[in-house]
C-alpha cells in the first residue's frame, strides 16, 4: 500500500469512527429525497447528512435509493470521498477542529456506541499530523495500529448490516435517536398546560375497555372488565390523558382526552410520550390529516422550554419499548412477552393478572410492526440477563412476505432466528397461535382474541 492510499485509508477510519455522516430521517432532518441517478426515480434517493452541521453531502448522487429490491443504488459519503482527496482533506479537518462538537454530538446520539467505543476516539489532529509525505516509523506503526482498529470496527459494523440480517428500519435504535429524557421541569410544565395528565381514568381507551367484556379461559366465558382492576393496569404503565381536538375525514369535531403512552427505561427515565387517539368502541381515530399518533415533544409547552424562537426543538428522542420499565422486577423465571400494539400489553396484563393469575408474565409493545430488528432484542436481552422472550406478531407479519407492488417485508421470526445466533442461545420464540386462527383478520392481534364489545 502506498503512502498516499495509507492516509486515505487514516482519514476514512476515522470519518467512519465518529460517524461523520448518517442517512436521513424524515421526522428529524425534514429533508426530501431526491431522484436516484440510477433507476431515475424521483424522491427515492435518500440522502446523506454531516452529523454535527445536519446538512446534505452532494444530494445529487451520494444516497441510498429507497428502492431496494429493484434499483439497490448505494454510494456513501465514504466511497464518494475515497476518490476525492482534496474533498477528504476538507471534511477530515472538519473534524479535526470540531472534534468536541462531534463526540458531544456522537455521545448524544449514539451513547451506547460511545461508550463500547471511547478507547478509539484517540485525539484527532490536523490533517498535516497525517502528512503523506513525511512520517517517522514509529507514527507509521502508531497508525497502522489505528488502522487494523478501525478496520476492525469496520468489518463489525458491516456484519451488523450486512444483507443477511434482517433490515427494518428501528424505533429506538441509538443511530436513529438522541439520549434526551423529559425532565421533571418537563412533565410539570406540560401537567400545567393540560396537555398530560397521570390520570388515566379520563382518557377514552380505559373509558373504551371499561366498556367490554374480556374471554376468561378458566371458566370458558367473558365478563366485564373490572375498572378498578384495569386503573390498577394503567398505572403500573404509566399511562397517562392529553386532552386534544381532531376532525375526522368526514368533518366530525371530536374534543378528545387521549391515552398518552410513556416510554420509560429501566432506570425510570421517560424517553418519549406517544398519543394515540381512541373511540369509545376501542377502535384508533384517524384525523383529517392522517395524523394517527403524536408526541408530547411536539406540544407547546415543550417547545417553549426548549426553543427560543418557537419552532421545533432540536431534540430526537431515543424511544424503547412501552412498558421496559417493568424490567428492573424480572428475575430468571420471567417470561417477556412483545406484541406490536401498545393496547395489547394493557390487555394482556390484565388477563395474565387477574384472569389466568400468571406473575410471571410481562407484556411489552413495540408501537409498531417496524419498529423492531435484531440489534434491540438483543441488548433488551444482554441488558436485562432474560431467559426467555416470546415475539407476538400481529397476524400477517410473522414470516418474510412480498406486497402487490414488490416491497420485501421482513417478519418477526427472521428477526427472532437472527438475534438467537446473535446470542448463541434460543432465548427468543415466537408464538404462532395468532398466525393460525382463521377468525382473525390481518393487523389482529392476542389482544382481539379476548376483548369483547359489550355497549
């Protein structure tokens, strides 16, 4: 290897081990694709942006095209400038001046690969510190050590994604989401605005239940829920009412208080705050808009604390499953239990607690069939020491399928084979029981089959 591609080779290492740049995301950078240079696609190329100063790099062809399975256009940021050096020269002492602002930015972002990787983040210097042309022996061997270190991070992160794992794009996942916490000062705020309250008996989902019947397997029969015992449910979830006013497709006003899902860790830290409305007959209400869901970050009591000028904070919250707080009570004999909708853990904790009287059951959501992959069943498990963990997929999206119009999705048990080979260990099954009942339609899931509309 000649000098020059030694130090080409240097400075990539170290872009790729700061993680420079990342893929867009919609909710954070709201910035549009453009057309992929390949298929001629338009809106499918999805761009690049510098991490710290958030802005596109060359969004006319570096990008990763949204379609996959037809065009799998791909050119990132680091191939582009592997044949550009003088464009490498700019961006490596970018880094080198911002170098803080970027760990601040990294450790943000990205805490947990902050924190397994701070034995790399070796001082970055200028550009001359890696001349091409003058270099002592001992510098050489100091950076052909950096090297084979890099390279070694390298070769894992491409294993990690490469196109054998499973590749659904993830809620919680620490490239997508920043470490922020919603404070005390926070939540108060909002309580004193009205837009949250800890009150759950207001909000129309446990008005929605109280008004049904639940299936008890013992005795062969539903019964009405008992609303004494589902508050009981609700809280230990920490669900909390967000009074809020939508107009449904048709022009109808509904003045709603809805169910405000908080996601909280382990450690008791609020991550987010989701806002699912419901009707009274338990079914989502889906405004004029096609809003379905919002977030407590988004409302003005937030923005106000955190935004001078009243726009959006620059705040991406990290999200995690609904209901792992629950976690820290686990011990060996645990059975974690994730289902896709964050109604179906409500449901099923009321049925394993006070019907089938199970105590070793806990009920998770992922809020969403996509917002899972490998890489967080795997650290809910390592994290947590779990023995065992049974995936719920709503009927329809537990095995690989193809839609109408090509798109791949991939099903709950790739991701479960994946991660168990991850772990050396079979700690994770998924439950066919939903898959296999004919009175179940698509999108249904175990909590459908034991909630019963009484009024």
């Amino acid at each position: 290897m000649s000098i020059i591609q030694f130090s080409i080779n240097l400075k990539i290492g170290k872009l790729k081990e700061y993680k420079v740049f990342r893929l867009t995301m919609s909710s954070l950078d709201h910035i549009q694709h453009e057309e992929c240079p390949q298929c001629k696609g338009k809106w499918e190329l999805r761009l690049y942006v510098n991490r710290l100063t958030r802005k596109p790099f060359h969004p006319e062809i570096v990008g990763k095209c949204e379609r996959k399975d037809k065009c799998e256009y791909h050119l990132s940021p680091y191939d582009y400038l592997r044949n550009h050096p003088d464009e490498l020269e700019e961006v490596f002492n970018h880094l080198c001046e911002h170098k803080q602002q970027y760990l601040a930015v990294l450790k943000r972002e990205l805490p947990k690969y902050y924190e397994d990787n701070k034995h790399l983040f070796n001082e970055v210097t200028t550009s001359d510190n890696v001349s091409t042309t003058k270099q002592s022996s001992n510098s050489i061997e100091q950076n052909n050590n950096f090297v084979k270190q890099s390279s070694t991070l390298v070769e894992q992160s491409s294993a990690n994604n490469s196109t054998s794992a499973p590749t659904i794009s993830y809620f919680s996942s620490a490239s997508n989401g920043s470490a922020y916490y919603f404070t005390d000062e926070d939540m108060q705020a909002l309580e004193n605005a009205q837009v949250f309250s800890y009150d759950c008996t207001q909000n129309t989902l446990f008005k929605a239940l109280c008004r049904m019947s639940i299936y008890n397997k013992s005795k062969k029969t539903y019964q009405p829920i008992d609303k004494e015992k589902l508050k009981t449910v609700f809280e230990k979830y920490k669900v909390g009412t967000n009074y809020h006013q939508y107009t449904t497709q048709d022009g109808t006003v509904y003045h709603n208080y809805n169910p405000v899902f908080l996601q909280i860790d382990e450690k008791d830290r609020i991550h987010y705050g989701k806002i699912i409305p419901y009707q009274l007959n338990g079914k989502r209400l889906h405004s004029k808009k096609g809003y379905d869901v919002y977030t407590l970050h988004y409302s003005k009591p937030f923005i106000a604390l955190h935004s001078d000028n009243g726009k959006r904070p620059n705040v991406c919250l990290q999200q995690c499953f609904f209901g792992q707080h629950l976690l820290k009570n686990t011990d060996s004999k645990t059975v974690v239990n994730i289902a896709e909708g964050d109604k179906t853990p409500l449901v099923m904790e009321y049925v394993t607690t006070y019907l089938n009287k199970d105590e070793n059951q806990i009920w998770l959501s992922t809020g969403g069939f996509d917002f899972l992959n490998s890489q967080k069943l795997y650290d809910l498990v390592v994290d947590n020491n779990l023995s065992k963990v049974k995936l719920w997929a709503d009927k329809g999206y537990l095995y690989d399928s193809v839609d109408e119009k090509g798109k791949k999705t991939t099903g709950w048990k790739t991701i479960a084979d994946y991660t168990n080979k991850k772990l050396s260990k079979d700690i994770i099954e998924v439950d066919t029981f939903v898959e296999k009942r004919k009175d179940l339609g698509k999108n249904d899931d175990i909590a459908d089959l034991y909630l019963k509309n009484l009024r």
